[in-house]
C-alpha cells in the first residue's frame, strides 16, 4: 500500500478543502480588509478552518468504529 494512499480519501480531501480555504479567509484576506469587516472575517475565516478539521476528524472516528457510511 501506499504510503499516503489513505490521505486521499474524500473526508480528508474534504476537510483539508475547508481548512485550507479557512485559513487563507483568516489568514489572507482579513489583513486586506479595512475597518470593522476586518475582525469578523478572521474570526470567520478560523471558523472554518476549525470547522475543517472537525471534518476530518469525524472521519477518522467513522473510520475507526468501522462505519461504512462515509
């Protein structure tokens, strides 16, 4: 078996997708904003970021209880 043949299952591609996509709203966009929007959309943005690793963390669980319903 590969290596990280177990990385590219749609719940880690999934949650990595979000993560990825929280951290660069956090993470790049929020420092170009200007005035109040600026807090919300990083506060928002490590939301999602968070919001990704409970996916893939809730993978793993499935995974390991030998759930098939992923």
């Amino acid at each position: 078996m590969k290596p990280f043949a177990r990385f590219t299952t749609p719940v880690w591609l999934g949650g990595l997708a979000i993560a990825g996509a929280g951290v660069l709203l956090a993470r790049l966009v929020a420092p170009a904003l200007a005035g109040p929007w600026q807090p919300v959309v990083k506060v928002a943005g490590e939301l999602v970021a968070f919001g990704g690793l409970l996916v893939i963390a809730g993978g793993l669980s499935w995974r390991r209880r030998g759930d098939s319903t992923q």
